[in-house]
C-alpha cells in the first residue's frame, strides 16, 4: 500500500514538473515571437513612413540602382546603426561593419567593399566611425583570456589584437594615464565608458583605420588616376574621394569629428559641419592629416618621375639609334665612293661590308619600334 501511495506521489510529481516545463518552454516560445514580432512593427512603421516621405524612393532606386555619396565603415554594435544615427534613407550610406571599426590591410572583405564602392558606385565620401563605450576597444585593454580559448576568444582576440598594440605603445597623454593605473593588476577588467583613456583610444583607433584606407592601394591607385585625369568604369571624369574619422557618443547621441581628413593632394577638404572633438583629443592629428596627404602626394610624384624616366630613356634610345644609322649610312656612302677604284676582289670586301651595314641598321631600327612601343 505504501508502495502504492509512493508511486502515485512520484507520478503526480512528475506530471507536476512535466507541466511546469511545458509552460517554461511556451513561455520561451511566446517570448521568441515577441521578439521577432518588434523586427515586424518596426518593418511595418518603416514602410508607412517611407511610403508616406518618399513614396517614389523604393521604385527608384529598384529601378536606376544605387548611387549612394558616402561609404560607411563603423563597429558592429547594435547601438551604432548607420541609417538610425544619420536618419538616412535607403539610398544614402554604402556600409561596411565590424567590431571596432577596423580597416585592415590584410581583410580582403573590407578591400573589396572599398574597390566596388570608390571605383564602381562614385562614393565622395569614405568614413570611419567609432564610438565611445565600445565593447572591441574595451576588451583590448582587459587582460586576455588564459590558459585554452575556444573558437570564438580566440577570433576576437585575433581580431582586436591591432587596437591592443595601440593600447600598449601610444604615447597620447591619456592612454598613458591609463596604462600605468593598471600596470601590476592581476586581472584587468573593461574600463568604464567615460574613462579618459578609453575615449582616448576609441579615437586613435578611428586614426589608425583612416590613416590605413589612406595608404591602401584602392585610394592610392584612385588619387593617381585622379592626377592623370583617368576616366572612371563607365568612361566618366573620376570624383575626389575624402576620407573622414568620425566619432559618435551613445550617451547622447551626437557626432563629432576628429579632424583627421584626407583627400586627393592639393584639393581642399570640404566644411565639416560636425562639431570638433577637444583639443586633447585631437592632439597629433594636424601632423598625421598631413603626413597622409604628403605620402600621397610623394606617391603622385613618384609615378610621374616615372614617366618622366621612361620618356628620357626612350628618347636617349632613340638618340643612339639615330647616330648608328647615320655612321652606319655614312660608312656604306665611302664605300659605294671607292668602289670604282677596286679590284673585283676587293670589291666583293665592299660589298660585304655594305650587307653587314644594312643589316645593323634594320636590327636598330627594330630596336627603336621596340623601345617607342614600349613607352
């Protein structure tokens, strides 16, 4: 009996737990579709505004395409959507995003968005945004994880590695308040969004980013097109192109620019409209702009002193050339002039000589088709 009675109580316990996690696992579902039931409201809102503010836009650009002015490289952090911050239509901002608003020589990603954006779309405008309180500059300032890491550390940690060499080697005064508060710490955790040093690095990262898409040879090669007067894909003149370090502040929402532009060389940078970060924050950056804006002129110079170069060679080629043929016409006139003079045997000397004459001057003059084809 009491067995019995046992039984019945685990059974009813059971079923008990049974219904419990039944409920729990409806109530997860209900909360998974509440949460995909925001992404469809706030689509549904979308396509009333739109279609209230600009109800041709969609067809338009469905129809001719898209000819966006800027390139937008900013973190991937849900509080940093380009389209919201901007308050942009669709149309206005070809993007590129990752953590920590990096542009890495090495990320074939990054370099492809960037060719198909200057040399196909016509972007004006390339620009990197960071933002205060970001969660990759943070995490390069903690310590590493130890001991084994898993798939996911170790890419971030691979990832964010550049912003952690930044970190351990500038010497903005900020940066290097920070650095020694921490030194001798065990474990370092994320600073806090407003520390000094963190802003700090949240901006020399951006530095780092714009001074790499300066470098990078999708801009070098468009900057040098742009001084050889190339046409563009569709046979078009080439748009300057200008490079900008922006900074947004997800305490309240507004941009601020670091001061830190580049454009093609000797072309003015365009208003910037935003307000400019303090002067701690923008220390050093008048000399970086214009270290850029002299390595792209210097790379503007170099290949026209290589055209230069190739012109003279080509033409001191044909100097040589020339005196070749008039020794080798002048050699062959004196022997045609004492032929007469000659025995039949010396005569065939003659004429030997006169061949082989010829025969250099048509091996100069290929030689001088070859060096002006080349050039």
């Amino acid at each position: 009996m009491f067995s019995s009675a046992t039984s019945l109580l685990f059974l009813g316990l059971a079923s008990l737990v049974h219904a419990h996690a039944g409920h729990h696992h409806v109530h997860r579902r209900q909360e998974a579709g509440s949460e995909l039931q925001t992404l469809f409201d706030g689509n549904a809102r979308f396509v009333s505004k739109i279609q209230s503010s600009n109800p041709t836009l969609l067809a338009d650009l469905t129809a001719n395409g898209q000819e966006p002015p800027f390139m937008f490289i900013g973190c991937s952090d849900s509080r940093v959507s380009e389209g919201t911050i901007f308050d942009a239509e669709p149309g206005t901002l070809f993007t590129e995003r990752n953590i920590a608003n990096q542009f890495s020589q090495n990320d074939a990603n990054a370099h492809t968005i960037m060719s198909y954006a200057v040399a196909e779309l016509g972007v004006k405008h390339v620009i990197v945004m960071g933002h205060y309180g970001c969660g990759g500059v943070a995490a390069a300032i903690a310590t590493p994880p130890e001991g084994i890491v898993d798939a996911a550390n170790g890419a971030i940690q691979n990832w964010i590695a550049p912003i952690r060499a930044i970190f351990e080697t500038s010497t903005r005064a900020e940066i290097v308040a920070l650095r020694e508060s921490i030194a001798g710490v065990a474990v370092v955790e994320e600073p806090e969004p407003e520390d000094p040093g963190f802003r700090a690095l949240v901006e020399e990262n951006v530095k780092a980013s714009v001074k790499a898409i300066a470098s990078s040879s999708v801009i070098k090669n468009h900057f040098a097109g742009l001084a050889e007067g190339s046409a563009n894909a569709e046979g078009g003149a080439l748009e300057n192109v200008f490079i900008h370090g922006f900074v947004y502040d997800i305490a309240n929402g507004q941009i601020q620019d670091l001061g830190i532009s580049v454009g093609p060389p000797g072309v003015e940078i365009p208003a910037i409209p935003f307000g400019a970060v303090g002067a701690a924050a923008a220390e050093s950056t008048a000399t970086e702009s214009a270290t850029a804006t002299e390595s792209a002129k210097a790379e503007s110079t170099a290949t026209e002193s290589a055209k230069a170069e190739a012109t003279s060679t080509a033409s001191a080629a044909t100097s040589t050339v020339s005196a070749a043929e008039a020794a080798a016409t002048a050699s062959a006139a004196s022997t045609e002039a004492v032929k007469p003079l000659e025995n039949s045997e010396s005569g065939s000397s003659s004429a030997a000589v006169t061949l082989e004459c010829k025969s250099q001057c048509k091996s100069k003059r290929r030689l001088q088709r070859r060096l002006l084809g080349d050039y």
